[in-house]
C-alpha cells in the first residue's frame, strides 16, 4: 500500500507550475555555482511616468507594474496581439470577441465587455502620450516599446480620458543619437512569422530619426468540415505595422514627430455552436478545437495610422508641453455568430453542429472614424519644496458604423439587414496637480481636473431584419455633462529604501449611447463615478538585489455603466448599476535569487461585487442555467444580478518568471527563460450560469536560448501555453452554448541581431 495513493490507486495530480519550478530547480543551483560577476548584481532603478514626470516608480504613490526588455520579448515571441499581457501584471484581464482587432481591458475587476464599435471602457490605453479611445485603435502591436506601464485605480487628474479603472501605457523606443537597432525573426507552429525590426541614429547634430516595423502571419489551423462554405479555414491573419519618428534637440526645444499605421487582414473571432455540456463549463466529449462546422464568411480587415507632434520648450523656471495626436481607423468584421450551419431540425436529428434555433450572420464595419487630442501643459522646473504642473486638453472624434446581417440560408448569403450610427464626441479638461515636501521624509501630492463631455448621436435602419426592427429613423440623442476628478495623496519615506503610501482618488467616464437597431434600440448609460482608496509599501532590498510593492485597496462606483448582451433577441442594452464594491490585494515582487537566476512575482485578489436590487437583465436565448434569482418583465424571463460579481474580473491573477544564466564566458551564455501566468474563474456576464462561467486557467511559456558577443545576438527556441490547455474565454447566449477558445500551444525558434 502506497500512503500517497488516492482512493481510486491514482496518485494526487500535480499542477502544471509545480513541475515547471521544480525541473528548474536544479538548474537554478547550477546557475548559482557559475563564477559570480566582478561587481555586485543589483536590479536596475525603475524609472516610470506614471504622474507624467520621470520619477524612480518607488516614489509614486500609484498601484504601478512595469514590463520591459526581455520580459516583454519573451512574452510576445510567438506573434500573439496584445492580450499577451493579459494576467501578466496584477488586476489586468484582457480578451476579445473580435480576435486580433478589438481588445477589451478590465483592471481590478472594472471593463466593459460591451463588442460595439462605438463602446467605451473605463481603462484608458495612452500611446507614446496619445490616447486612443477607439476599440479599436488599442489593438496596436507592440514592438520597438521602451516599456509598458500598467497604472491601477483612476487616474483622471493627469491623463485624458476615462480613466476611472486605471491606464495602460506604452512608451515606444525614441530616436537619439546614438545609432542603433536590431533585427528579430521567428518562425513557429502552423506557419507562424513574427519579424521586426528598427534602425536609429543622428540625421544631423540636432535631428535624429528611428524607423520600426513588423510583420506577423500565421497560417489558418482550424478547418471547416462543411464543404462548399464560404470559409473552409480559420484563425489565421497577416498583420504589418510600421513607425516613424524624427527628434529635433535643440538647446530650448525638444520636437519628437511619430506617424504609424497598422494593417490587418485575418479571420474574425471563431464562434463554436454547441461546444459546453447543459449544466456545466466543461467542454462537450470529442471536442476537436482544430475543426469546426460553420456555413458563414468569416473575415477581419482593419486599417489605422496616426501621427504625433510632442513639443517641449525649456523656459528657466517651467516647461512648456505640447502634444497634438490625429488617429484614423477604417474596418470591416465579418462572423458566423450562430457558430454552426442549419437552422432547424431534421427529423430525429440536427443539421450541422447540434441544434440552432436560427441562423444569424453579422458584420460590424467602421467606414468613418478620425480623432484630434490636443493637450498643453506646464510643468514647474525644481522649485524646491513645492513642484506643480497645469494644463488644457481637447478631444474631438468623429465615428459612423455600419452593422449589416446576412442570410446564411439562402444561396450567395445575401444581406438582408443594414442599420448605420454616428457620433460627434468633444470634451475638453483644465488639470493642476501639485506636490509639496511637507519634511524631508514626507511627500504630499494631489490634483484636480474639470471635466466638460458633449455627445451627438443618430441611428437609423436602413435595411430592416427579418426579426428587428423596420426601416426606420433617423433616432437622435445627445449628452452634455461636466465632471471634477481629484485625487489626494502621501509619501513617507520610512527608511532610505522603504516607502509607505496612500492615496485618494475620484474618476469619471462620460455618458455612453448606443444603436444596435438591428436587434433593439438606442440605450444610453449615465455618468460613472469611482471613489478608490488605496495604501502600500514599496521597498527596494537586499543592497536592490529585491524589489517590492504590496498595496491593499477599496473602491466605490456610483451608476457603474454595464452593457447587458445576447439573450434571445442577441441585444445588447446599457445599463447603470446603483453601485458596484471592489477590493482587493496587489503584489509585485522580483528579485536576483543568485547573480544569474532572476525572479519576478506578481499577484492580485480582487472581490468585485454589484450592489443594486432592482437591476434585472435578459437571460440567455436558450440551453444555460440561470444560478440567480428571476422575474418576469413584459412576458419575459430576466435575472436579478444584485450580488454578482462583475464580469471578467477573476478574483485570483498571479504571474511568475523565472531566468536562469550560465555564463559561458564574459561574453556569452546560455539561458533558461519560464513565465506562467494563472487567473481565476470568471463570469462571461451579468447573470451567473454555470455554462458561462470559465475555468480557471494556467498557461506558460518556455524558452531556452544562447546569446553571445555581450547580447548583441541571441538564439532560441519557445513554446506558449506548454500544457496545450483548452479553455473557453467568451461566449454568444442568444441561441445556444457557442464559445470562443484561447489561443493553442506553439513551438518556434527565433534569431535576434542588435547592432
């Protein structure tokens, strides 16, 4: 008899990332046996502009995460968008349910799952000081980036547009004059490209330039086992983006140009009829994720560019800031959103991949959209005890979308439904934020910015749906609402290497308005207010061989704007929530175990709960379990949420690397690179049912590489999600139980060369 056997003579399963630390164990003891370097090895001082100023991230009285360098190549090597990021850093979720092109943000549980073009999120996404407020402008590629910063809890004082969940921000490499660049090539499972490049330098002693590219492909891997459909493979893509920048540095003034565009052309997210069990989140027996049966065009095209003009003039005592931004995006996304083929039973049994009540085929398109930002701020320049800084900015977008329905049943699929929207959004904002040296030790800090947010709104159908709504219109709304935001916080420096914070801060997103005509009507969402409260450590250790930021927070949302979707009219219907609870924990840690073993540590409990009696939403259109109260409105089934917890927002993130060095000489190594990342259970919406709520998920990377001539070359191979897990990350409920998967595991080398 074996004491570690279970009842069943099986021995007790072990997690995934037990196994990968405990295989790198040794290597790890190998690592510390190898000669230590002349100098002690210490972490490198994490500089951030998390309050728009170059500051040790130490002295930030913000909830921050930073990636970058290697870390942020390792993750994004096998060509993945940017929900590679996702569960990367404490409290960040990110997923799509249009692939590639369209991610959505969720930082300590708040996001909106919301899939319409015209749909906002309370995590703003700023690019090089420019944000971008379309969906789909987030989706830019990341390559050529300095870092990525991720800020938690509002910070509407010093950025520029709702902001109340948090920013992500991204900061690309700039031209110096110092010339430089590299070269990287990947190549990886299912005909998998990710190349890029850049190349910098002096144009003259006072300009320099930088140019960046990517280019990324993959083949289609999911093949469709209905013949003669309009699409007979899935999930591949073709994406290039480019960057320019030129940087003029003259003894008063700093100009820093940037024009991008990106290019995408690829299949749209791949709905899946039928793939859960009734009753629970497992997968159906003899699931294939490499096959489906579908009879709809499946298509994503998107194409944006932008361009930047960053000023700064040196006036003794200040600075004066100028940041004008143009952004421009162009797209047509095509789906089979009923994820299967047939719409009716056939005697005993079913067309296509289990019963579909109806077909519905859909496409989203943005034939018009352009955005201006323009910002001015001034900055005091070391003025003692007392540092403050000012500004005005200015927004103006101008977006129509197309929404267009197709009938999958009828020969050459025609379209058979056309409703068309349009806002004008302009908002501008006066900020000033400040900081005062109470004591040598103690650091006060706190802003506040008035908010003015106008909206103007028009709908119409055009073409009417067989089961929406007649040709009609046009429907106008519009919003004209102000705002303050503020936010108060303290420094105190315990010891020269431990800092003790708290902080304070109000948020705000602006009303929201909405046309899914084709399936509804016009909904519009009031106001959203956060209050978050928040206090933490961060503390450098071991000589900065460690490094450590532990926060505990709470916040409060009056009139949370949620979008309830799906049901059995595939609606999707703004909503506020009287309030929503958020608390939670947050840890960052990393750290030199030995001089070339390098660990990082992030983790994040987040307890998310809606508090609103009366907030009812439609259930699903047909075969999930509603776990929550219910009431009948109309003649219709609706779901009580008050208690749930929000969606996508899993109570549980934890990340890790780990990287092991062996020195060969003093010029070369061989290395050993892990990172997993888990997240908890999640809701896919308002409701809670068994069907729609995912599994817990793990997934990890490894690589392992060479690099020589002091890392100006490296070799290496790589494999993403190692265990090959399957999980469904999103789902449609109008219909039936259709899914959407993460993405598969991948194996592939890659070749780097800087120079």
């Amino acid at each position: 008899m074996f004491p570690n056997r279970t009842a069943h003579g099986r021995f007790p399963s072990v997690h995934p990332l037990v196994i990968a630390l405990a295989a790198l164990l040794p290597l790890t003891a190998a690592a510390q046996d190898a000669p230590a370097t002349k100098d002690p090895v210490a972490l490198d001082t994490l500089q951030v502009t998390a309050q728009r100023r170059v500051e040790n991230a130490k002295d930030v009285p913000v909830s921050i995460s930073a990636i970058q360098g290697e870390k942020l190549d390792v993750l994004g090597s096998a060509g993945d968008d940017i929900r590679f990021l996702s569960a990367r850093v404490p409290s960040l979720n990110i997923e799509s349910s249009y692939g590639r092109a369209f991610p959505r943000f969720y930082i300590r549980g708040l996001g909106n799952t919301d899939f319409d073009l015209n749909a906002s999120q309370p995590v703003s996404l700023v690019y090089d000081d420019v944000v971008q407020e379309s969906p789909l402008l987030k989706g830019f590629p990341l390559f050529d980036l300095a870092g990525v910063e991720v800020l938690r809890g509002p910070q509407g004082t010093l950025f520029g547009r709702n902001t109340p969940a948090g920013v992500v921000k991204f900061d690309s490499a700039r031209p110096s004059q110092d010339a430089d660049g590299y070269v990287k090539v990947a190549y990886g499972s299912y005909n998998t490209w990710n190349t890029q490049g850049a190349y910098g330098g002096p144009l003259t002693d006072r300009w320099s330039a930088r140019v960046s590219a990517l280019y990324q492909r993959r083949d289609d891997w999911v093949t469709n086992t209905r013949t003669n459909a309009p699409a007979q493979g899935f999930e591949g893509y073709d994406e290039a983006a480019a960057r320019l920048q030129f940087l003029y540095e003259g003894d008063d003034l700093e100009a820093l140009f940037n024009v991008h565009k990106r290019k995408l052309n690829g299949t749209a997210r791949l709905f899946r009829a039928n793939i859960l069990k009734p009753g629970t989140n497992q997968l159906v027996e003899n699931f294939d994720r490499d096959e489906v049966s579908t009879d709809g065009q499946n298509f994503s095209e998107l194409e944006t560019w932008g361009a930047s003009a960053r000023l700064k003039w040196d006036l003794g005592r200040v600075t004066l800031h100028s940041i004008t931004g143009y952004e421009t995006a162009e797209s047509l996304n095509h789906g089979d959103i009923d994820g299967g083929y047939g719409a009716s039973f056939l005697g005993a049994g079913n067309y296509g991949p289990g019963n579909i009540p109806f077909a519905s085929e859909s496409a989203d398109g943005l034939p018009h959209h352009r955005q201006w930002t323009q910002e001015f701020r001034i900055e005091s320049n070391e003025w003692g005890r007392f540092d403050w800084q000012a500004g005005l900015f200015y927004f103006d977008e101008d977006v129509t979308i197309d929404s267009f329905n197709y009938d999958s049943l009828t020969p050459g699929n025609p379209q058979n439904g056309h409703a068309v929207q349009s806002q004008r959004n302009k908002a501008w904002a006066a900020f000033v934020s400040g900081d005062f040296d109470v004591t040598e030790r103690f650091k006060l800090r706190g802003g506040v910015r008035y908010t003015q947010d106008k909206k103007d709104f028009s709908a119409s159908v055009l073409q009417a749906v067989p089961f929406g709504t007649p040709v009609s219109g046009p429907y106008l709304a519009n919003t004209d609402v102000n705002d303050v935001s503020w936010d108060l916080s303290g420094v105190y420096q315990i010891t020269d290497n431990l800092n003790a914070y708290a902080r304070v801060a109000k948020g705000f997103r602006a009303p929201s308005i909405q046309g899914r005509l084709a399936f509804g009507g016009v909904s519009q969402a009031d106001s959203e207010k956060v209050i978050s409260y928040e206090a933490g450590i961060k503390a450098d250790l071991f000589d900065r061989r460690a490094r450590l930021g532990f926060n505990v927070f709470r916040y409060n949302v009056d009139g949370q704007q949620l979008i309830a979707v799906g049901g059995s009219n595939n609606t999707a219907t703004l909503l506020n929530a009287d309030k929503t609870l958020g608390q939670g924990v947050e840890l960052d840690f990393e750290a030199y175990l030995t001089d070339h073993v390098l660990l990082t540590l992030g983790s994040s409990y987040n307890d998310t709960e809606i508090k609103d009696r009366d907030l009812a939403v439609a259930i699903c259109g047909g075969g999930c379990t509603i776990t929550d109260p219910t009431t009948v409105i109309d003649g219709a089934t609706y779901a009580l949420v008050n208690g749930n917890s929000l969606p996508q927002a899993p109570k549980w993130i934890h990340n890790l690397t780990l990287r092991a060095g062996f020195p060969i000489n003093d010029a070369s190594e061989l290395y050993v690179y892990t990172d997993w990342a888990y997240r908890s259970e999640v809701n896919f919406f308002l409701y809670e049912s068994p069907e729609f709520r995912s599994r817990s998920s793990l997934e990890g990377g490894l690589r392992l590489g060479y690099n020589w001539d002091y890392g100006q070359y490296d070799v290496a191979v790589y494999g993403r999600n190692l265990t090959d897990q399957v999980r469904v990350v999103g789902a449609i409920d109008f219909n039936n139980l259709t899914g959407f998967l993460n993405e598969p595991r991948t194996f592939g080398v890659e070749f780097t060369a800087k120079f």
